[in-house]
C-alpha cells in the first residue's frame, strides 16, 4: 500500500486539489515502486479526480498491469489510462454495472471483469484471486483512501510505504490516506513493524510491514 500525503495525513486538500503533495523525487521513487511490481490498483474516485495514467514515466521497467476497482462503471471513455500503455488497463466491476456500461468500457479499450460485491464494492479477495491466475503475484494499491481501507480491511497489505510531505492541509473535508470505517479501538488497529524512515528530498519516506 502506497500514499503521499501531508503531515496531518490528507491526500488532497477539502477542494480536492492534490498535485503535488510530495517533491520530485518522492514522485520517482512513486514510479519505481510501480516497476517493481506485477500490477498497480486505484479506485474509480481517484481516476474521476486526478485522470492517471499509471503508466511509469519517472523511472525504467516494465509498467505493471493497470487496474481500476469501479463497482458501477463510471470510468470515462476518455479517461487517459484507456489510451495508453502497453496491455489494456483491467477495469474491475460488479454486478451493479449495467451491461451498456460494461460494453462502453469494452470498446474503449478496457479488460472487463465482472468481479463478486462486498459490502457494495468490487471484493478485493476475488480480484487479487484473479489476477494471481493472471500471473500478478504482486500488487501495489495506490489509492484512494476508500481502496486502501477495503484493501487493509481484506487482510491484503503486507508492507506500507508511506510518502509524508512537509505540508499541514487541514479540514474535516479534505480526504485521507485511510478511509472506511476505521478501528473502533486501539486494539484493532493495524500495526506496523519495522518501520524505517528515509528522506526523500524535502520529503520523508516510512516503508514498514504489515503485523498479520
């Protein structure tokens, strides 16, 4: 699991702006971690929001399998990542998309896949089941904080990198690196060991693994 946020741990401000929380080569470093692994996952919201490509662009390798977790179809025809790249992006939906949805996004260029819900959304389990039979051992989750909630919740995330930028956002509104519902107790949170701190530029990178 990656993110890059500000101190106070906000990924965008509350009017959603969000390039560029970190520095250039907090960003490369982004770039790297998606060479190094089978595939790179983002939700709907952050592809309506920010428009990615996902493609690696600030560093060499092989650009990992691009993928968007989007339970109704709203992915655009137009969004950026349907154009480019080397393999069709995997847009992961549910039954809750309509077959004209699913069409539009097949002839825009997209591997569908028609995926089992959890609690409304596409059940991560089942798609990192999917793309293991694809060959994809190894997946990073880039965002939003909706994804990266479901994507702990699942029990998914062995090591988190988190990008801190020295920026204080603020506001109820602005969106965090971790949504959902939360932990109701300090006992239920999820803890990290062997956490190492290096800086990245003006930037601090926490690189930690996951207590299963």
């Amino acid at each position: 699991l990656k993110a890059a946020m500000s101190l106070d741990g906000k990924i965008a401000t509350a009017a959603g702006e969000s390039k560029w929380i970190t520095g250039e080569r907090a960003r490369a470093f982004a770039h790297r971690l998606r060479a190094w692994h089978d595939a790179v996952l983002v939700g709907v919201e952050t592809v309506l929001a920010d428009d990615p490509e996902l493609t690696l662009r600030l560093a060499r390798g092989r650009s990992p399998l691009r993928v968007v977790v989007d339970s109704r179809g709203r992915t655009p025809s137009g969004a950026r990542l349907l154009g480019v790249g080397d393999r069709s992006p995997v847009i992961a939906l549910t039954e809750r998309a309509s077959p004209a949805r699913r069409e539009r996004l097949q002839r825009a260029g997209a591997d569908v896949w028609v995926l089992p819900s959890r609690e409304g959304r596409v059940d991560l389990g089942a798609l990192a089941g999917r793309l293991a039979e694809q060959g994809a051992n190894s997946l990073l989750v880039e965002g939003g904080g909706t994804v990266a909630a479901s994507a702990l919740a699942a029990g998914l995330v062995d090591r988190v990198y988190f990008l801190v930028a020295p920026l204080i956002l603020g506001g109820a509104r602005a969106p965090t690196s971790v949504e959902g519902e939360g932990a109701r107790r300090l006992s239920e949170a999820w803890r990290v060991a062997s956490l190492r701190v290096r800086r990245l530029g003006p930037d601090l990178l926490l690189v930690g693994d996951l207590v299963k």
